[in-house]
C-alpha cells in the first residue's frame, strides 16, 4: 500500500491530536491582540470543548487502532 499498511490511523491520529489540542488552548489561551474588526475576543466554550472531545476520541481510537 501507498505510504505504509497504517496510513489512515496516523492520519486520524494526526488531525485528532490537533483538533483536541488547538481548541483546547483556544478556550485556555486566547489570543491578546485581535487581527480583525470581525475576530472573536475569546472561543465559544461549549463548541470548543465538544471539538475538544471530538478530537480526543479520534486520537485515542487511532492510538488504539495502531496498537493492535
């Protein structure tokens, strides 16, 4: 197979890792300085935190499948 048997679950692993981690720090950590009249001052929390999980399934399910 093209790139290796496990390409799939790294990728998952990959863009779960990131969706739990980036919406994790945008609730934890806002940006200081706004770039744009049309930003946010801070993250919706409730989204941010459901994505949050999204993402932490999908890594943890990825971890899972890599290991078996």
């Amino acid at each position: 197979m093209f790139l290796g048997e496990n390409l799939l679950a790294w990728l998952v692993l990959a863009l779960g890792g990131a969706l739990f981690v980036g919406n994790l720090l945008a609730v934890i950590k806002p940006p200081q300085v706004a770039r744009a009249e049309t930003d946010l001052t801070k993250a919706p929390v409730a989204r941010s935190i459901v994505m949050s999980l999204v993402g932490l399934v999908a890594a943890v399910w990825a971890v899972a499948s890599l290991l078996q």
